[in-house]
C-alpha cells in the first residue's frame, strides 16, 4: 500500500494507483429533464442516482444496480456513457476515491424509490427549473457546467427522429 492510497501490481512488476471508486447516475428523459431522488442524508437537498462500485463490477454493472436500487426495477433506462470523472477524498480513511459520472436516457417506466432511497420524493427537473426553484442539488451535479455538460451530452446521443430516418437513401 502506498502512502496515499492503494496500489496493484501487475504481473510485469509495474503499479498501478488502485482507488475506490463510486458511479453518478444522472438519468434524462426527452423533455431534457433530470432525475432527482431527495437526499436520505440530507432532506431537502437532491440527488441523481449514486454509490458505490462493488467488488468484481464494472463501472456500467455497477450503474444499472443502483439505478435498479435506488429507482426501482420499473425504470428503464439506455447507457450512453461516461461524461466525467474525478477523484475526491471520500473520509478520513479513504483518501483518494475516483468518482465516474455515467449518462443513461430514460426509456420508459416510473421511478419508484427502492431499498437505497425508500421513502425518497422523487421529481424530474430541467436545468431551467432547477436554477429558477434554486434547487439544493449534492455533489457533484450541484455545479452547473457538469449538469449542462450531462444534458449537451445526452442531446448528442439522442436519436434522430425516425421521420428523418424513412426518407430515400
């Protein structure tokens, strides 16, 4: 173990940093608007989908199992990939942890909050309303360049409208 954190290494004799790490879940919908679930820590304050990545899982199993955990098995929902990634000093004990924020599309069903979330409001908001409500939101969604970064980002992977699909070749 290094001094400020954890290491692996390989079989070529070569480290690597090793981190725990944790998924941002930010669901959107056509409408644009973003899936918000209230804080169980902090009431008032919200939150999109989070936690943390479980031994043996990869970044996408790890966010499809909170999606299904914190907003229910209904809810469907599309990858579409990674839109940021950071590391942040988790406790006192774990110092360095990688953060992976991970789009998916809402693609039907309802929200319904399970195990992780119960007794959680849930709300769906567009960046405009979430500044004019002045809603409280939790890191790292509360800085605005990264929700508008999520949104640009789901705006390019969206579909075209199949109307435009149908046309000739």
């Amino acid at each position: 173990m290094e001094a400020d954190g954890y290491s692996i290494v390989s079989l070529s004799g070569r480290p690597f940093a090793a981190f725990p790490a944790a998924v941002v879940v930010p669901i959107v919908n056509r409408e644009e608007e973003l899936l918000l679930l209230e804080s169980q820590r902090r009431p008032g304050c919200w939150e999109p989908v989070s936690g943390a990545v479980d031994e043996g899982e990869t970044l996408l199993e790890a966010a499809v199992r909170e999606v299904r955990e914190e907003a229910g098995p209904a809810l469907r929902v599309r990858p579409l990939g990674v839109v940021h990634a950071s590391t942040f000093a988790y406790d006192a004990r774990v110092r360095r942890m990688i953060s992976v924020v991970y789009l998916m599309a809402h693609e039907g069903g309802t929200a319904i909050p399970g195990d992780d979330m119960r007794g959680s409001r849930v709300r769906w908001a567009t960046l405009g309303v979430i500044e004019s409500q002045g809603l409280r939101l939790l890191p790292p969604l509360d800085q605005s360049w990264l929700r508008l970064r999520t949104v640009e980002l789901f705006r390019l992977w969206e579909p075209e409208p199949a109307a435009l699909l149908q046309g000739p070749l």
